[in-house]
C-alpha cells in the first residue's frame, strides 16, 4: 500500500490518453521491480529503459521506504534515461506534421511545442500569415524550417534565446546560392565569397544552433577543409595546420567566422566546401534543490554526469554563506579558466512562498578540469527551515565533432 501510494502521488493530472498509458505502464514495471522471479525484474528494468525519457516524469521519488532491490534498479533507470535525456542537446529535434494546408503560424506553434525551440513570427506590412502544405515525419528541425522558409521566401535571424522569421535582405541576390548543410542541432552555409590578393579566397560561414542548446566553445581545425573546384581539383585551407577558435557570446544562437582557401595557383570558381567544427556542448539544465538546511552537510545530489554537493551552509551578519561543489564526470574543457559560461548558472535561496532571494555575491572556491566550487552570500532574515536553495546547470558536456559539406552555386 506504502509502494502504490508512493507512485500515485507522483503522477500529475491532466495528462493526454498516450501519456496516461505510459504512467499506468510505468506504475506496473515498478512494481516488478521487486518481483520475486529475477526475470520478470530484469523485463521490468529493460522495458522502464526501452521507452526512453518519457518515462523519468512517472518515475517514483527518491524514497527511502521503497524496497532495497526497486530503490537500486531504480537508480540505475534513473542514471541512464537522465543520460540519454541529456544527450538530446547534441541531436537534432524531431518533428512531424500532417500534410493538411495551415497558416505559417499554426506551423511554427506546432514545431515550437516539439522542440522547445522558440519561433518568432510577427506578421507585419509586408509580412502575411499565409496558408502552406507541409508534411514532416521525424524531420529535423533545421531541415523543416528551411523548407517553411522556401514556401514563403522569407529568412531568419537569430536572437539570444529564439529565431525570427524576416523578410530577406535586399542584397540577398548578390550573394552565393548555395545548399545548407545540417549536423546535429548545427546548420552551416555559406555567407559569403571574397577574394583576397594574398592568394587565398575567404569563405564566410554562419553556423546557427537550435535555441534550446547551449553551446561552450566552437573550434576550426583548418586541416579539415577541404575545397573543391568546378572541375574537381581539391585546394586545402591557406593555413592548413591552424585552428581557428571561434567567439561564441552566450546572449546568441549563431555565430559568423572566415575559411581561408588557398586559390594562389589557380583562378578556378569553387563550387565545395567541406569541414569539421570541433565542439564543446552543454546537456539538458536541470534543476537542483536542498532542503533541511539546517542540518545539511555534505549532502549530494546527482543527474545524468553531474553531482551537486551542498558542503556546507555558515551564518553571516547579514544572511547565509552558501558552499557548493559542482562536479562532472568528463568536463572536458568546458571548465577551463578563461571560460565564464558556468557561473550564469542561476543560484538562488527559495522561501516557501516561492520568493527567489538572488546572492550578493560569489566567489571560486576551487577549479579543477571536472569541478567548481563556489561560495554564494545571500543576505535575507529569513529563517533555514523556511528556505530551499536552489542551483540550475547542465547536467552533463558533450565534446563533439560537427562536420558540413556546403554547394556554392555563383549568382549570375
């Protein structure tokens, strides 16, 4: 009885007919979990893992009540689905759409409820609501936008947190027609072609990502370029044993940067452009929250590839002092010292009645390749046992490589 009110009492109402077959489903192979027969806890396990991260949302709370053996089969279902939860930020989303004529804006609620990618459209003088044909099935995302901007002969901007649909610029005859090219949530092409006299044409790329995913760093090994000629001869980059890395500002979702190709001993048209961004790529942000402050030391929680350990909590004159470890299980080199992109992370100390009481200030209390320690100082006269401190991060860093192969096609 203990065990069925615990897994009732997580379930959220309001849910649609699929995901209330799933919460039944998942409430049963729980159960089984601890299940006197080891085969039918072990297809219990295999089925709760076989249906993905849909089922972390029906999942039990952690509790100390529940059976050993379903606690550590849970732990263990918890462990991987948080992973693979964490790795969607270095795949492209996914979306499907009946073939039925709608308006562009109906279109873009729908690919922006599947993905979580915000899309701005907002229809002006020149900018109509027009009705198109689409049908997506499992389409990538940067896939289906860019046939949504086909239709309508419209482009995109990107913003900190979104893209917008514009108009396209005057000059865009003047540019190169060329094909995008998609890897992961990435899509490249090619913004434009100059020449220079020092024997090498440069090939100005942009690179947009998926609003959703945050991206660390971005890097060009530049022996990896490989260009091609209208007759097919194959010209590397002009500095073949460099690598270019490219500024990414954490407010924007694309970025712009230069190949330079060594045309010195020919004067050839380039028709092809390929490559490879080396990239470091942050997980799915989760939420982490203490409570008992009070009594609280040491205490760790864990998601995907990172723990978050609450080492201690000191009172000051004005407030708390609040000491936390943030560790990853491969960080990669997104904790290097000249990166800043982890302490936007939010912090915060949360009363009961939801208020967010934001630090004074931080300090670093100790870097290492795969953890920070950070000292927070709030200032509130509020009592511990009426607070939840709260951290927000990416639970897992992905080091990724993302290739293109990008068809430059001269304006005539």
């Amino acid at each position: 009885m203990i065990q069925t009110a615990l897994l009732l009492g997580c379930f959220a109402l309001g849910l649609g007919p699929e995901e209330n077959q799933l919460r039944a489903k998942v409430e049963q192979w729980v159960a089984q979990l601890n299940a006197p027969q080891l085969a039918v806890r072990q297809a219990a396990e295999d089925q709760l893992l076989r249906h993905g991260p849909a089922v972390l949302a029906f999942l039990p709370a952690r509790s100390a009540r529940l059976p050993a053996e379903t606690r550590e089969r849970l732990a263990r279902v918890r462990q991987r689905l948080e992973q693979l939860d964490a790795e969607a930020a270095i795949k492209p989303s996914l979306v499907s759409l009946p073939d039925d004529p709608r308006p562009l804006s109906e279109i873009l609620a729908s690919l922006e409820r599947q993905t979580g990618n915000r899309l701005i459209h907002a229809p002006g003088s020149n900018l109509s609501d027009p009705r198109l044909r689409v049908a997506f099935e499992r389409t990538p995302f940067w896939s289906a936008l860019d046939q949504i901007l086909v239709q309508t002969g419209l482009t995109f901007e990107s913003l900190p947190d979104a893209i917008r649909l514009i108009e396209r610029l005057t000059d865009a005859a003047k540019r190169p027609r060329t094909t995008p090219s998609y890897s992961g949530p990435f899509r490249f092409d090619v913004a434009g072609v100059n020449v220079r006299t020092a024997g090498a044409t440069v090939i100005s790329i942009q690179v947009a990502w998926e609003p959703r995913v945050q991206v660390i760093s971005l890097a060009q090994p530049m022996a990896t370029v490989v260009a091609k000629t209208d007759t097919g001869a194959e010209l590397s980059a002009a500095n073949p044993a460099a690598q270019l890395e490219i500024p990414v500002n954490p407010k924007e979702t694309s970025v712009r940067f230069g190949v330079p190709v060594d045309t010195s001993t020919t004067d050839q048209q380039l028709t092809q452009l390929s490559g490879r961004l080396d990239a470091i790529v942050a997980g799915k942000r989760e939420a982490f929250q203490f409570t008992d402050l009070t009594t609280a030391k040491n205490v760790d929680q864990r998601i995907a590839s990172a723990t978050v350990t609450l080492e201690a909590i000191r009172k000051t004159d004005d407030g708390y002092e609040v000491r936390m470890l943030l560790r990853f299980d491969d960080a990669g080199d997104a904790l290097a010292s000249h990166r800043t992109w982890i302490f936007n992370n939010p912090a915060y100390l949360e009363s009961r009645e939801g208020k967010q009481i934001s630090y004074k200030s931080y300090e670093t209390v100790s870097q290492e390749k795969n953890a920070l320690g950070l000292a927070f100082l709030f200032e509130t006269a509020e009592p511990l046992t009426a607070l939840t401190f709260v951290y927000q991060t990416p639970v897992a860093i992905f080091t990724r490589q993302f290739g293109y192969d990008l068809k430059i096609t001269p304006r005539q």
